[in-house]
C-alpha cells in the first residue's frame, strides 16, 4: 500500500511539474491587484491581461459561483469586465481565468461596495428662542455599510453627542442614520455654529473620503419683554386735545409695536403700526384702553394704558346733516356752527387723519370745510372741533360718494339682420360705488335679461359695468324700442337721482335676395340690335343695383348703377357675362347673364381642290368656309335624288381619294349661325380614263425582248397579247399626267 501511494504521488508530481512548465509559459495580471471598494450607483471596471501569450482566451466567474451582473469585454490579450452600476449584487471576489494554448491561469480580484454620497443634513426642531429646549437632529443618508459608520453632533468646538452605530446589518441596504441632541439656547449662543460630522471607517482603502460634515449658523431669538408706555401730556383729558403714547419693546429680533383699542366686547380695534400714535382733537367716545404690543417671530408683549376725555357744555351743529351724498367731480360745503360760545376756534380733521384736500373758512361762530371738486380722497368722516377757552366739542359728517353723470349707452355688434344673432350691450359709464348697480335690458314689455352687480370692490375706482344678451331679430321686431334701465341703489341718496335710461328704436334690415335679371329681347342678339338688362332685387333696406362685367380676368368691371342696363346698338365684343348686385347695409346678392352677339354669316366660300371637274382617281378636297362670324356651324352634304347625304368634314374641308364616277354631282355647304344662314353648292364632274391606241403594253416589250428563246416563250407572250385585248389600253403618259 506504502508502494502504490507513493507511485500516485510520483506521477501526480510529474503532472504538476508538467502544469506548472506549461502555466510558467505566460503570466495574468489584474486591475486593481487583488481588491477594489466602489460606491453604489459608479462604475467600475475590472481588467485582466496576459503576457507571452498571444491569443489567449479569458472567463470570469465569482468565488460563489453566483451570476456576473456585469458585462465582458474582450481586446486582444485583455478581457475587461464591467459593472454598471455597481449594486449589492456586484460585492464578490471575481476570478479571472486565461487559457493559453494547454496552459491556464487564475487570479481573483475582490469587489466590496460602499455608499457615502453626501454631506450631512441638519434639522432643527423649531425657532431657537433663549431659554426654551430646542432639539437637533443630524442626519446621515444613504450610508452602507451604516455598522462603521460615527457621528458627532458639535456646537461650536462643544461635542453635544457622539454615536457609533454597530448594530448587526440583517440586510445589505442604504439606511439614514440619524444622530439626536437637546439644548436650551442661551444669549451666549448668538453666532454659534451647528456641526454635523459623519465618519466611515473604511480602514482598507485610505483614498475613499470617508468623513463628511455640515455647518448651520444658530439664528437665537428672544421673546419680546420690558414693554413700556408713556404718554404725554396725560391720560386724562378734554374734548378737543391731543394726545401722544409712545410704546418700546426689547427683543430679538428688535419686535414690531402695534397699537391697538379694546372694544366693548373685548376685541382689539388695530389703530397704527407705529411706535408712536398721535390722536388729535380728542372726543368723549375716544375714551377706553389702549394696548402696545411687542411682537417678533417668536412671541409678543403687551402693555395698557387708559384714556380718559371729559364733555365740554356748549352745543356744535354740523350742516347738511350727519351724512351727505356728493357726485364725483361736484362741489360740496360743509358748515360746522357753534351755540352757546361767543367766539369759538375751529378745526377740521378726517376720522382716520388723512389729508383734508378742501379749504376751510372760520367766520365767527361758524367754518366751512369746502370740497371742490369732490374725489375719492374726500369719502370720508369728516370731523369739526369747535374749541370754547377750555372745552372742546366735536361733531361729525360722512361724507359718502357716488357716481352716475350719464345715461346708459345701447351698444350693438353688429347691424340687426334678420336672422342674424346680434350682441346687445348695455352700458353705464363712470359708476361708484357699482356694488349697488341693477341694469336691465328690454325689448318692447318684455325684460331680456337683468343683472345686480353684488361684487365687492377691491378699491376705490370708477368703473364701467355692461350688460350683454345675444338675440336673433326678425322683421317682426322693427319698430319695438330697446330699453337700458341702469338703478343705483343707495338709501342714504333718496333725494339724488337713482335711476336712469336710455332707448332705441329697432330697425331690422334684410338682406339682398331673389335677385333675378331680365333681359329683352334676348341674351342672343344679332349683330346692330339693341337689348335692354333689367335686375331685380329684394331686401331692406331696398337695395342698391350695380352692374358690372365680367373680364377675362376673372375681375369685375364697373359699368353701372342704374336698374336697367341699356345697349342701344350691340357690337360683337359686347358678348360676355355681366353680374347685377343687389347690395344693401345687410349683404349682397348677386345674379349673372351671358351675353351673346352675333353677325350672320359673310364672305362664304364653297370650292374644289383641284378643280370642279377631275378625272377617276384623282383626289379631290372639297372645302367650305366663312372666316367673319365666330361660332359657326358648317355642314357639308351631297344632294342625291334618295335625300341628302351629310359628309363628315374636317374643319368643314371633306377630302375625297381615288374619286369614283358616282363621286360625281352636286354639293351644298350651310354655314348656321343662332341668328342666320347662308347656302353654297358646286357640281362636281368625274370623268373616265380613255383607252390609248398608241399604247405598247408591257408584255409585248416582254416578248419582243425574249425573242430568242424556245417556241413555248411564244405562247405565252400570245397570251398575254390576248389577254391586253381583252381588257383594252391606256396611255402611259396620260396616266402619269393625271397623277401629277
């Protein structure tokens, strides 16, 4: 047994030694050398090459003998294989094997994946306001393998946590990591930084970055606090003075002061964002509770302080009473009167403090407030302070605006056509405010279509409103009276005027139709006679005629506007077709007529070609013509005693060949024309051929030419000597000269 194993190891021995002389014939070589990392979504490519070896074959397989999910190129002596992109399906150990001739050789390149894409994100859980918590969040995505990876969570150079995650991977797949901390934000923090730092330890590949960080500034806020009023000159105070409340708030960022009035009914009235808020010529009803707040991003402060405005004993009249209605553009007085003080001050001032834009005048115990002309900067409450040594009073007037200076207008699209539908619109120009606007179309008794214009107005603006309806006439509707009735709806305007209108009479046009042309005698004159066109057309308005005609061209040529079209004395060239239009505000309707003159036919020709009078056999051309008169009809025909024989001509030429005897006799050309006729005749005569005495017939030149052959030659010139009696002569020449 000893023995036997050792001849098994001797000649595996020998088989090695063989293998590897033949493997140490060529080398193998890989890129990279024996390990690569790639990250998910790259390429990679993996290249194995042989030398001293010229023609070798390659494979690849992996370690597991698991499929390829790559793709194999191969140049020469170097097979590429290439993996894109790279997935969980690619992280193997690759062997390459290249074949030469007997020889193989082997090399293993192994592929590990990572997935490091981008830097770190950083969320926060809301606002960082000094002194409330406020949490972190750091956020890795997209990490594998996420069991290396290390997280820092720093603010400034204070490390707030550090976490690596080592848990076990069940699965390859990309997960986001996330790295959590809690702070309370302090002062100190104002321009602090957050850093994010996330680190992947990839120890066998020192070229791979493997640490990625992101920076966030620290926006700090604090809520607004310390809010403080002052006012001046104080809270307590009588009818007519001014007041002055100046409000602060500190914060980060610095807050925002709103002043504000507590209603009755515990709700806020917002008065101005300002610091400071002025109220001037002061009145009992202007007493209350006034709040500043601080506000920011964060929070609001709020501070209170109460007014107090006394009655002064005299009596203010405001005229023309608590509300006046003023049109845009008008002129409007307004007089404030004082009882019961001797010599009163006077002020005026809007509700809301804006500019007067009027001129005032005091005289005595009485002022005017002139608006002229009134605009929209005038729709105000208008307040007169009439001041008595120490005591105020103050009266109010609303001022409220309107515009309505015109009657509607009654647009139409078009012209009214029976049945053509037409668009109506009704139309109030330069209307405030339009939010009560009512417009109302009719027709006759009958309302088409109304419309109350309930939409809010955005702003202050004249406007122009319509009303729109579509309707077909008819000629039943002419001589009804279109209405555009426009309401402006505003109670506190009884006395003004509300309503206003506009009409108009309908007047329905019909279009040009039946158009129709008469024409006498005939549309086919003769040549010198007179005709008379007449068109008829129906439509309302009564259409206008227009005559025109028509060139060769294709245009029309004007030629008249009359009804009838008169021709007293027709030339030829007046033949052609001539267009009548009926043409009226609604349309056109046009109707055509051919006209057509002629002359009766002239200069009439009737011959034979050669002559009347030809021999049996010759050709003859027997040709009819009429070269003055266009449109003519030839007929060529030969009389007969049986009836008339109707010859087919050519351009009234009939051309007779090898003429017989009974080509003989006489022929009639009629030239026809729509106004007249004309005739022609020739007799044609045909004569026989006669026999020539004189004549040598060919067979007896024959004869006298074979003189000298055998007797039986002599028959048969005999014979044919015969058969020339038989038949009789003709002259040579006489033939030839009839031909020619």
């Amino acid at each position: 047994m000893p023995g036997k194993m050792a001849v098994i190891f001797g000649a595996s021995t020998i088989l090695w030694i063989v293998f590897a002389a033949s493997a140490q014939a060529f080398k193998i070589q890989t890129s990279p050398e024996s390990r690569t990392l790639a990250q998910i979504g790259d390429t990679v490519s993996l290249t194995c090459s042989t030398t001293d070896c010229e023609s070798p074959s390659f494979s690849w397989r992996t370690q597991i003998d698991s499929p390829l999910s790559a793709k194999v190129r191969n140049e020469g002596t170097r097979s590429t294989l290439i993996m894109d992109p790279v997935s969980f399906e690619n992280e193997h150990s690759y062997l390459c094997t290249a074949t030469c001739k007997s020889g193989k050789l082997e090399k293993g390149i192994q592929v590990e994946i990572y997935s490091f894409p981008k830097d770190p994100e950083i969320q926060l859980s809301g606002p960082v306001e000094v002194g409330k918590p406020v949490t972190v969040k750091c956020l890795a995505p997209d990490i594998y393998p996420f069991d290396r990876l290390e997280m820092d969570l720093l603010k400034g150079t204070h490390l707030m946590k550090n976490q690596e995650f080592l848990e076990d991977m069940e699965k390859k797949s990309v997960e986001t990591k996330i790295l959590e901390a809690t702070f309370t934000p302090v002062l100190e923090d104002v321009g602090q930084i957050l850093v994010c730092r996330a680190r992947l330890h990839l120890q066998e590949m020192d070229s791979v970055p493997k640490e990625r960080e992101t920076i966030k500034e620290l926006q700090v806020y604090i809520s607004p606090q310390n809010t403080v009023v002052s006012v001046h000159p104080s809270p307590r105070l009588q009818e007519g003075d001014s007041v002055t409340m100046t409000c602060s708030s500190e914060g980060l960022p610095a807050p925002k002061v709103v002043w504000s009035k507590k209603l009755d009914n515990g709700n806020l009235q917002l008065l101005s964002g300002n610091a400071t808020l002025t109220l001037i010529a002061m009145r009992i009803e202007d007493s209350g509770v006034y709040v500043c707040e601080g506000v920011n991003l964060v929070g609001r402060d709020k501070k209170e302080v109460e007014l107090i405005v006394q009655e002064k004993p005299f009596i203010v009249d405001i005229s023309p009473g608590p509300r006046v209605a003023a049109q845009v553009g008008d002129s409007v007085v307004l007089t404030c009167a004082v009882t019961g003080c001797e010599s009163p001050s006077f002020s005026w001032r809007t509700q809301i403090d804006s500019p007067l834009s009027g001129q005032v005048r005091s005289e005595g115990a009485k002022s005017t407030l002139t608006l002229s002309p009134v605009s929209f900067d005038n729709e105000h409450s208008y307040l007169c302070t009439a001041t008595c040594g120490r005591k105020k009073l103050e009266k109010g007037i609303q001022v409220q605006l309107y515009s309505f200076p015109r009657d509607p207008e009654i647009e139409m699209s078009d012209l009214l056509v029976h049945g053509k539908p037409v668009t109506i619109n009704c139309t109030v120009p330069r209307v405030y405010p339009y939010g009560h606007l009512e417009l109302e179309l009719r027709k006759g008794d009958a309302v088409i279509k109304s419309k109350y214009f309930l939409e809010e107005m955005e702003q202050k603006s004249l406007e122009t409103k319509s009303l729109e309806v579509t309707f077909t006439p008819t000629t039943e509707d002419t001589g009804k009276v279109l209405v555009c009735r426009a309401k402006l709806h505003i109670a506190e305007m009884e006395s003004e005027l509300k309503q206003r209108q506009s009409t108009r009479t309908i007047y329905v046009s019909v279009a040009p139709r039946d158009t129709d042309i008469l024409v006498s005698p005939s549309p086919i004159l003769e040549e010198g006679s007179p005709v008379n066109l007449t068109c008829l057309s129906h439509g309302f308005p009564a259409p206008q005629i227009l005559w025109s005609r028509q060139l060769i061209t294709g245009e029309l040529q004007r030629i008249s506007d009359n009804t009838t079209l008169t021709l007293t004395s027709t030339k030829m060239e007046d033949s052609g077709i001539y267009v009548c239009e009926g043409i009226n505000q609604a349309g056109i309707s046009k109707k055509t007529v051919e006209l057509i003159i002629q002359a009766s036919p002239k200069d009439m020709q009737l011959t034979a070609f050669p002559s009347e009078s030809v021999k049996e056999g010759d050709t003859v051309i027997i040709s009819c013509t009429c070269g003055n008169v266009p449109k003519t009809w030839i007929i060529l025909k030969k009389k007969a005693e049986t009836g008339d024989i109707v010859l087919k001509s050519i351009d009234g030429a009939y051309t007779i060949r090898k003429a017989q005897l009974e080509d003989a006799g006489v022929y009639e050309c009629e030239s026809k024309t729509q106004v007249g006729s004309q005739l022609r005749s020739l007799i044609l005569d045909v004569k026989g051929r006669e026999n020539d005495k004189g004549y040598f017939p060919p067979e007896l030149l024959v004869l006298c030419c074979a003189s000298s052959l055998i007797i039986p030659a002599v028959g048969m010139i005999i014979y044919f000597a015969r058969r020339a009696n038989m038949k009789g002569s003709y002259s040579l020449a006489a033939a030839q000269k009839s031909k020619v």
